[in-house]
C-alpha cells in the first residue's frame, strides 16, 4: 500500500490525538500548532517559582477516551480519581454556613444517590422528592431525539416541578461546571446527556478526577515525547494561513486495482500553507487534513463547498470561564476541593502541590464558569468580590496573609450549549474528500469538554482511515458513542 500522508492543524487534545491515531495506522503524520505549545486551553505556565494551570480542568470516570488518551501518552499516573463521588458543598446564603454532601454508595443506580439526596441539607424534604421523580424523567429520555435539543433544560426542569432553589443547589452545581451554562441556557439534549452518562448510568461514573501535576506536563510534554515516538513531525509557531486543492482527485483503489465501493470522489491532494516565523514559512503536501481548531477558525480555513452551510460554524457561539487564583500564607482548606452556594463562589481547589508552592501556604483556584458578567472586570474589582467571599467560606482565611492574588481569563473557554446548538454542530465529514474536522465543538454528543475534544479526534482520524482503505487497529476506537451524534 501506498504511504499516505496527513496534516493536523491544531494541537490541543483534539489534534494531538487525530494525530497519534493517524501515525498508529502508518500514516506520516505532520502536526502543526500555532502556539508555542501542545494542549489547547488545557495548558500550564510560569508566575515566579508557581507553575499554573490556566483553569482547573477536571474528568469523570464516564471519560473513556481521555482515560485512554492519559494511556497512550504514559501519563495516567499523573492525575487522580476518587474511589467514590464526595462533593462538599458549603452553603453560606443562610443565617449560618451548612455543609452538605453529594457523594455515592456502593449500590446500583440509582439506589447509589439515594441516601445522599434523602439527606442533602440545602433542599427541602419536598424538593429532595421531587429530585428523584426529574431524574427518573431524565433516565426515560432518548438522547437520540433531536427534539431535545431545541429544548432548554430550565424550563424542563420547571415543568417537572423543580423549584428555583432545586435547580440552583442541585441541577446548576452539576450542570454550569460541566456545561458552561446555566439550566435556563442550556440545550436539554446536552443537559441530559451530562445526567444521564455521568449520574444514571454506571454508579461509579461520575467520581471526580484531576490532574495531580501541572497540565502541561500532561497535555505538551507527555503528549509531545508520545507523538515523538510515534514519529509524528511536530512543528510548533507554525500558524496555516491556507489549505488548497492542487490536482485531480483520484479514486480510492483497492490492492487489487478496482475503484474501491463508496469512495465519493476519492482521494485529493491537498498543500497546507504555514507561517512558521517572521518572513518563513512551510507548504506541506497531504492526502489527508485534520482541522482541529476553533469553529471560527476553521471557517476561514475550509475550502469552499467544504460544508453545505458554513456559517453555521459561526452561529455556534462561546461561553467564557474564569479562574480567579490566591495564594495565602497558610492552610486555609483541608479539602482537595468544595463547591459554593449563597456566594459567587462556585467552586474551589486546592492547587498547591501541583503548582510547586514552597516555604508552607497554600495556593487555590476558583473556577467559575458561565461567566459573562465577570469575565472583563478589572483584577481589583475582582480582588473586593471574591477575598471576603473565600474568607466567609473559609473561615482561616480571615487571618490569613495573601501573598498573591491574579486571575486568568478564557473568553472563548467553550462553545455555549444553548438550545439548537446541537443541529450546528458539524460530524468529522466534509465535502472536500481528505478534509476531516475534530474539536470539542463537533458533533460528538458531549458538551465542551476533554472528553468531546478527544472523542472528535478519534472520529475525525477513523473516519479518514475508513475512506483512504487504510487498515487501523480498532482498538482504540472501541469507545461507547464514538460514531457523531
């Protein structure tokens, strides 16, 4: 057989793994990421002696494929996973703070949560049973139906009698930190894929895991001696400015010499343009191209007559997380992490050993997602919000030192799941025979996040190894709803 020849345009999960995949199978595979770095918005960087997350990233369980991309890239030791789901959430919207917990049994679902919501003290007894008869709800839904997806969730949840306060302290605890939105915002379709996959599927699959040590020596260093060793060409500052069609396209054959059946026009030839410094630049040749960018960019990249409705890509909209990071000079949490109620405060991690922190102290994180409203407030406002917030939650915290105080900032962190997305959402496919799309903003039927960034290579790369006849090992493709949604 031929050798076949592949470019990846883009380096977060999403390429990094199309471009694993590609080179397993023996294609020669060239990636390219404008950044000076691997991992897309999963990334570390240098404050002094502090190394960084961007934001704190967390997976579940359910994460089959980014569980296997940790595998592929030796780098499973790196993170960790509870043995049980136990969420602390702290109340302090009352006359006094309460502490409550969202944490599994050891029982099949849904009897797992049972004991957990009986007894969850930020709901009411009737808002505890009307929990159970939504979810049972939930459990009934196809999330093959299209249907769903023009739906918000707010109001489904409403007509299901969920109160205000239920969907405030349950559903929105849940439901903002892992679709970046709001109940009433939210698509029911990715809503209730979220539930359903995470909470009523398998007891344990929605225990929490992170990353024990900085991304980026998960996602840039674990991932680039990985594609090394695949004998990936990796070529970093390398912006594409251009992707075109240089010859005839040509049918894919099989080993005997017949136009293979369903080749559509076969195989074309396709030259990436890339700047790869000031006044340079690289043309690459490939019969197969991976875009694995933003939907914005990636509009302005795809060959005409690619997709029947480009702009599509650019009415799916984003949804920006902020991270709000303070360093004190003590131990203020004695929990890996706690989620927030009664206060702007969503959720809180404690990031001191990964993030190198010496000479005692501790270093957290604040992770607040659907964050519009905050997103563009200057550090000092967000230094009067968030510091008495983090001392009412903490009460160490009010005699503490803070030694540090910064934020980071992801305008565009995620695509917004509002009802409809779901039908802009494009499969790995194009019109362009060769030219393949992947990112978490795809259709792969999971919201923004690891796992839909790498689900999407994984489909993009099958699916180019399908039309070019290209023998792969499906072993790393046996992942439950790999196909698009």
């Amino acid at each position: 057989m031929a050798e076949h020849t592949a470019v990846v345009v883009g380096g977060g999960l999403a390429g990094t793994t199309a471009a694993l995949a590609l080179a397993d199978a023996g294609l020669r595979v060239t990636l390219l990421e404008a950044r000076p770095r691997l991992g897309g918005l999963a990334f570390s960087f240098q404050r002094g002696d502090l190394t960084v997350d961007n934001g704190q990233h967390v997976f579940l369980r359910c994460c089959d494929a980014y569980r296997r991309f940790l595998d592929r890239i030796d780098a499973t030791e790196l993170v960790t996973v509870q043995n049980r789901l136990d969420v602390p959430v702290l109340d302090v919207g009352g006359a006094r703070p309460r502490l409550g917990r969202l944490r599994r049994a050891g029982l099949p679902v849904p009897l797992h949560l049972a004991a957990s919501l009986a007894t969850y003290p930020h709901l009411s007894l009737a808002e505890r049973a009307s929990v159970g008869r939504a979810a049972l709800a939930l459990r009934g839904l196809d999330l093959a139906d299209p249907a769903l997806d023009a739906v918000d969730f707010g109001s489904w949840l409403s007509r299901r009698g969920q109160s205000p306060r239920t969907i405030e302290a349950l559903w929105d605890l849940v439901g903002v930190a892992t679709l970046n939105a709001t109940a009433a915002n939210s698509s029911l379709g990715l809503a209730a894929m979220v539930f359903k996959t995470g909470l009523l599927s398998d007891p344990g699959a929605a225990d929490i895991g992170w990353a024990a040590r900085p991304l980026g020596e998960l996602h840039d260093d674990r991932a680039r001696t990985a594609l090394d060793k695949a004998g990936v060409r990796t070529l970093l500052r390398a912006r594409v400015t251009s992707i075109t069609r240089t010859d005839a396209a040509e049918p894919v054959r099989s080993d005997a010499g017949a136009a293979a059946p369903d080749a559509g026009e076969g195989r074309a030839v396709w030259e990436v343009e890339a700047e790869t410094g000031p006044g340079r630049g690289e043309r690459i040749t490939a019969d197969v191209v991976v875009l694995a960018v933003p939907q914005h960019e990636a509009h302005g990249l795809l060959p005409a007559g690619a997709l029947e409705d480009p702009g599509a890509l650019l009415r799916i909209g984003t949804a920006p997380i902020l991270n709000v990071h303070v360093v004190y000079d003590r131990e203020v949490l004695r929990q890996p992490f706690f989620a927030a109620l009664g206060s702007p405060v969503q959720w809180v991690f404690d990031r001191t050993e990964p993030s190198g922190l010496t000479g005692g102290g501790q270093y957290l994180a604040l992770s607040q997602s659907a964050a519009e409203e905050e997103i563009d407030l200057p550090v000092a406002e967000l230094r009067k919000r968030y510091l008495p917030e983090l001392e009412r939650l903490l009460p160490a915290a009010r005699d503490a030192v803070v030694r540090d105080f910064f934020v980071t900032r992801e305008r565009t962190a995620t695509f917004a799941p509002a009802p409809g997305v779901g039908a802009l959402r494009p499969g790995p496919r194009t019109r362009a025979p060769g030219v393949w799309l992947a990112g978490a903003w795809t259709a792969t039927g999971w919201p923004a996040t690891m796992e839909s960034a790498v689900r999407s290579g994984l489909q993009a790369s099958r699916a180019a190894l399908t039309a070019l006849r290209h023998p792969f090992d499906p072993r790393p493709f046996e992942i439950e709803g790999l196909e698009p949604a």
